[in-house]
C-alpha cells in the first residue's frame, strides 16, 4: 500500500504541476457547461416584432397588449407598408411582423370571426415556426377570453407567411452553418499543427535558417490549405444545389470573395493556435475545444442568439463565423448584394488583419 500510496501522490504531482493539464481537466468542463447551459434551450425570447396596426380599434389594440406582455416579444408598433416590412426582414432587423387590417372589429364584431396577417422569417424555420406558434396561441388566449365574457364564439385566423422558405425546409438554415463550421474546423485544426509540428520534427531550425523571410514561411504554410479550404467550399456548394435542391439566389462571386475571407481568417486563427502550442496534440486539442464548440453553439445556427445571456452574445460577436453565417444567409437565401452585408463584410476584414498582425508579431525567428 505505501508504493501504491507513493505512485499516486507522485501522478498528482505530475498533474498539479502541469498547468496545461490542470485547464484540460477543469477548464474544458467548466467551459462546456456554461456553454450548454446558457444556450441550449428551444425557447425563443425577447424576438423583435413589427405590428403594423391599420384598424386601430378596442380589440386589435387588446391582442396588442398580451403580444406586449408576453416575454417572447419585443414588440416595434409601426404603420410599415408590405415592402418596407420587406426590408426590414432583409435586413435582419425583425423576425416576424403583424397586419391588423382596417376592418378588423367590423368583422369581428358582425361576422364573428376576422384575419390577421403573420410574416415570419423562414429561413430559420425552427424559429419561424417557434414564433408562429407563441402569436397563434395569444390569439387562441384571446378568443377564449371573448367567449366567455360575451358568450359567442370568435374566430380569428392568422394568415401565415413565411419568406425565403415557404416549405419550411432544414437546408437553407443548415447549410451556412454547415460552411461556417466546416470552413473553421479545416483551416484552424489543419494550420494548428503546421509550425509546431516543424517544432516536434526538429526541422524548424532548418526553416529558420533558410533564406525565406518569416513571412512567406507563414504564406507557404498557408496555401495549400487555402486551396484545399476553397475546393471543400464548392463541394458543399454543389451538394447544395444537387442533392439539397437549394438555391443560390445572390452573387455567386460574392459569396466566394465573402467565403475567401473567413478561409483566410479561420487560417490566421490556426497559425496562431499553432505558433503557441507547444506539440501537436495541445494545438489539436486547443483548436478543438476553443473554436468548435463556439462556432457550433454561438454563430446563430443552432440555437438563437438573442436567448442568450449578454456575456455569451458579446462573445458570440467577436467569432468570424458568427459574421460569416449572417453573409451567407444574405446572400444564398435572400439575395442581397454587398450593400447589405458591407457592415459584416467589414467586421470579418478588420478581425482577419488583426489576427495576421498578431500572428507575424508572434511567430519567433529563434527557438530559444
């Protein structure tokens, strides 16, 4: 017992003594519970809502009240035409929006029954659908109410419209994301491994020593995974448009210069990774866990990312694929061109020479 006693007191030292292990063993788990716990959820909340009240009378103003007061909501009373509620889908500035007519009490209170317009973004059908649901079940709250107060049965329909995918399909939400986190995982768990592998093989001294400039060691370090990320791009493409039957609706150029630029971004990521890991499977292991489970849970994708708390949504805004995913939902389902996406496309420029800087100023000429 005293040598088995020994042999344990000595891999404790080995593991209190290894700072990187200490963050795997207690870092990585804590880190995916706050993840898992603050995101997943299917609850939608606090969704920006355009009610365009056109009727302006006792009852639309009621069903206004109980959208207001529900925590699902946060409602933007607006007399917005049809192509102004357009754009504002367009622009990502609303998920649903809804049309009270002008006559809406005359029928209700002579016909028994009346029409309400609901628009949902459908790209994002899961969410579309959620909150379809939340406004059917307040309306259905309200009928009831009205009948048993004046004892005769209301009917009111909601006239559902879902843009940008009427059949409510999973591809057109699934395959940007789909991009985003396969575009990441390539370039950033590939490039991880390129220098510090160099490091383990004791060729860097070679490298070093060797008339190329640091510079164009990193870019030949790069390229082959920039081609290699470009040619999985356009099979995911192809797949899409083949199997999936999805349509690419924008430019085709600009979503390869967009897709061009988070490759780039995903690759400094991963030299970054690289130049400070000290072997491969601590890069491997780094990249994994820094940047997969991010761009799977914060990009937008899986699960909203207003229903997260302010920490994680301000964390979600600083991942290139959280601006990436917004780009290719722009312009494959909607069609939009760059004058839509230049705020985006701007954010994900400035990240990307940021992290070029930070990888020249951090890659070392000497090993020691």
């Amino acid at each position: 017992m005293k040598q088995l006693l020994a042999f344990v007191r000595k891999e404790f030292y080995h593991v209190f003594r290894d700072k990187k292990t200490l963050l795997m063993l207690f870092g990585v788990p804590i880190a995916q519970i706050v993840l898992f716990g603050f995101t997943l959820t299917n609850e939608i909340k606090n969704s920006r809502i355009v009610v365009a009240d056109y009727a302006h009378d006792y009852a639309s103003q009621e069903i206004i009240r109980k959208i207001e007061a529900s925590r699902y909501f946060e409602v933007v009373k607006s007399n917005m035409s049809h192509d102004q509620i357009e754009t504002a889908f367009k622009t990502g500035t609303i998920k649903i929006a809804v049309i009270f007519p002008a006559n809406f009490y005359n029928d209700l209170s002579h016909l028994n029954k009346a029409q309400i317009q609901v628009i949902a973004d459908a790209s994002d059908p899961n969410t579309a659908t959620t909150l379809t649901s939340y406004l059917n079940n307040i309306i259905t709250d309200y009928q009831a109410q009205k009948a048993q107060q004046t004892k005769v049965p209301y009917l009111i329909t909601p006239e559902v419209k879902m843009l940008y995918n009427p059949e409510l399909l999973g591809a057109p939400n699934f395959v940007p994301g789909v991009m985003a986190l396969v575009l990441m995982l390539i370039c950033a768990m590939m490039t991880s491994i390129s220098i510090v592998k160099e490091k383990e093989m004791g060729t860097m001294e070679i490298l070093l020593v060797s008339p190329i400039r640091p510079f164009l060691l990193i870019i030949s370090k790069v390229i082959p995974y920039l081609i290699v990320s470009i040619i999985n791009l356009i099979t995911i493409l192809v797949l899409s448009v083949v199997l999936l039957h999805l349509e690419i609706k924008g430019s085709l150029l600009l979503l390869f210069f967009e897709s061009t630029l988070f490759i780039i971004s995903s690759l400094a990521l991963g030299l970054l990774i690289s130049v400070r890991a000290e072997s491969q499977m601590a890069a491997m292991m780094t990249s994994q866990m820094s940047l997969m489970l991010p761009t799977m849970l914060l990009t937008g994708f899986m699960f909203p990312i207003e229903n997260m708390p302010l920490p994680m949504q301000v964390l979600s805004y600083a991942l290139p694929s959280h601006y990436y995913y917004v780009i290719v939902k722009a312009v494959m389902l909607e069609g939009l061109g760059f004058m839509s996406i230049w705020k985006e496309t701007l954010i994900l420029a400035f990240i990307t020479t940021v992290l070029v800087v930070i990888n020249l100023r951090s890659f070392k000429i000497r090993l020691a």
